[in-house]
C-alpha cells in the first residue's frame, strides 16, 4: 500500500500543479471539471458524472448491503492576483486558488485511485468535486441537482487545509466546526443638493456613519465566547466625486457571523430594525438584501468517532481546536442534511493564510489528505 500510494501521490502532485496553473472562478470550473474527468477515467474505476453544471460526481458501488457514504472536495478559485512567482503560478490573470481547492481536488482524486486499487467490499462512496464553495452557493446547487437528490447519505465528510498548524496534524472540532455568514447589502436613496446648502436635499452620510456605530457596538470578536458576533465592513460607497454636490445616495455592504443560528437571526434581525429607524431619522429610503449565506457545520458526534478512529489507525497527530472557526464554509448545508463532519489538515505553521495573496497550498500534506479519507471509509466499514 505504502508504495502505491507514493506512486499516486507523485501523480496527484502533477494534477494539483495543472488545476493551479488554471484556475476558475466560481460556476465556471468546466476546465477543471474536464481535466478530473480524464483523471478520474485513466486511474479510476468509478462511475463518472456531472452533477450542478460545472461539478462532478464519482460513484463506487460494491453492490453488496451497507453504508453510504459522500465525501467532498471544493474545486473553485478566487478572484485574486497570484503574487507568487514559481514554475505552476497562475495562468489566469486576476484568479488563483488561494484557498488550496486544487489540493482539495488532488486529495479526492487519490481517494478514487484508492477505491479502485482496494475495492469496497460493502456499501457504497460518492466522492464530489463541488463548484462554487466560494460564493456560498455550490453546496445549494448540488443539493438541489435532481440526480443528486436521488441520493441518500449515512455519513457525509469534507476537510479543510488550515494554514498557521502543523502540517500533516488532523484538526478536530466538536459541534461546530465553522461560523453561520451571511453579507448585508444596505442601499440609501436621499436626494442631492448644492454641496453649500446640503440642508435642502437628504445626504446619507450621517446615516452611514450611525450604522457604523451601531455595528462597533454590537461586535464581538471574540470566538473563544458563545456569543460571539462579528460584523465587517467590506464595501462603502457615497455620493460621486463632484465638489458642488451632496451626496444624494449610499450603499454599505456587511459581512456577519457567529456560531449559534437563533443567537444570529435575532442579530440580524435587530441590524435591520436599527437601520429601518435610522432611516426614518433622516427621511432616507432604503433597501436591505442579503447574499452568500453559508450556514455553521454541525459536526456529528459518531462521525467525529470515524474521524478521530482513521488518524489513530494511521498514527496522526490528532490536533483539538478550542473554538470554531470564523469563516463560512457551505458543507454546512450538507451536515444540516446528513449525518457528519468537517475536519481540518495542517497546512504549515509558516504557510500564509487562506486568501493571501502569496498563499499556495503545499503538496507534502495530500497524502495524509488522502490516507485519512480513505481510512474513515474502512473504519465506518468495519462495524
Ligand atoms: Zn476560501
Ligand atoms: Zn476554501
């Protein structure tokens, strides 16, 4: 097996620096799509097909009774310009995966080779390369693929690479693995004025600079607390750039999080009721919507059990995280449907972080990836 995987991983690395070098935003990742399709048909035997128009599914049935189980990796990239100059740099100007989906996509490949070198011998594994985890909407449009829908699941997994731990340690959280987000979209329609009698129109600076406030107060960033609750600015926007005019409209957009849902409607809820009054305030009109919601991955207790029996079995290094993560993730959706749980693999104490523009996802740490995968299937198939 040792030797093997070697064999693959050395593959896998190849493939990893190809998806790289080629990178797709979200709801276009047809290439990438195309290039894990004639992957997956020259090392896999798995039954290959689209699900949600740019992803892709494969399916090893053993025919025999038993668990079914999914497991699923991200294959989309950001819109963010590579700064890193090696050999496998991005190709696509302004786009690159500074998430490390295309190591998320490597891992999967060889969890396929693994199945088709050691076949289930009961139940059976959908492995998913999911498009558009970015923008929250991937996880809605796979669930929602009539062919996905005939699905059932016993348990579903997915993991993360996690920059600022150790490479190769896997990360475990309990119960929440990741916050609920969702962003804010605030339109302001005053009227303009003369900027020297800014009286006779309505300018909605001073209600932005409320909602600000508001905003300042309401925060807490801190993830070690229950209630935390955080809400970031992301985009401001005011009046044009005409000195003899005061601002007639406005638009703020916000990015909120926290881990409890109720605890997070409720927040939400009183933002809203805040911004209707402030409005009123200064007689200005106004339109809230929200985008890119992506609710917290609830971790199931029995799956966590799987997890934590695979890196043991494997001998990782098991590494326990004393809170939930801040950011989004829209597996989310799929362990508020199924049984399951998101996990974590070091990417490097040094390694940037998820984002940046120097990040690259570093290839030492696929095997574990793939190892740990392949291992919660054989443990979940030992009962
Ligand atoms: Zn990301
Ligand atoms: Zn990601």
């Amino acid at each position: 097996m040792k030797e093997t995987l070697a064999k693959i991983v050395l593959r896998l690395e190849e493939i990893r620096k190809e998806i790289h070098q080629n990178p797709e935003l979200s709801q276009h990742e047809f290439n990438t799509a195309k290039r894990i399709k004639t992957y997956l048909k020259t090392y896999s035997v798995g039954t290959v097909s689209t699900v949600a128009n740019s992803g892709v599914l494969v399916t090893f049935d053993s025919g025999a009774a038993g668990q079914s189980i999914l497991l699923r990796a991200d294959i989309d990239a950001l819109p963010i310009k590579e700064i890193n100059d090696f050999k496998h740099k991005s190709k696509t100007s302004g786009v690159s995966h500074k998430c490390g989906h295309d190591g998320h996509a490597a891992i999967m490949l060889g969890v396929a080779e693994l199945l088709s070198k050691y076949p289930l011998k009961k139940g059976k594994v959908v492995l998913l390369f999911q498009p558009a985890e970015e923008i929250g909407i991937g996880a809605e449009s796979v669930l929602n693929d009539p062919h996905f829908q005939k699905l059932q699941f016993d348990f579903v997994f997915a993991l993360h690479n996690i920059p600022g731990i150790e490479k190769n340690k896997i990360i475990i959280k309990e119960n929440i693995f990741n916050a609920n987000v969702k962003s804010m979209i605030i339109k302001l329609q005053g009227k303009t004025a003369h900027a020297a009698e800014p009286e006779k129109g309505q300018n909605p600076a001073m209600a932005i600079a409320d909602i600000l406030h508001y905003i300042e107060k309401e925060t807490n960033n801190n993830p070690q607390q229950e209630d935390f609750f955080l809400i970031t600015p992301v985009h401001i926007n005011l009046g044009e750039i005409a000195y003899g005019i005061s601002a007639g409209a406005g638009e703020l957009h916000l990015t909120l999080r926290s881990w409890d849902l109720g605890l997070f409607e409720k927040k939400c809820s009183n933002l809203e009721k805040f911004i209707k009054r402030t409005c009123e305030k200064y007689t200005l009109g106004f339109q809230i919507s929200w985008t890119q919601v992506f609710y917290a991955n609830k971790n199931n207790p029995a799956a966590i059990d799987f997890i934590r029996l695979a890196a043991k079995t494997n001998k990782f290094e098991i590494h326990e995280m004393s809170h939930s993560f801040k950011w989004g993730e829209d597996f989310g959706l799929f362990t508020q449907k199924f049984k399951g749980a998101m996990f974590g693999l070091g990417a490097g104490e040094n390694t940037p972080a998820l984002h940046n523009p120097d990040y690259d996802f570093p290839d030492e740490i696929i095997s574990t990836g793939v190892q740990q995968f392949f291992q919660i299937i054989q443990e979940i198939n030992k009962n």
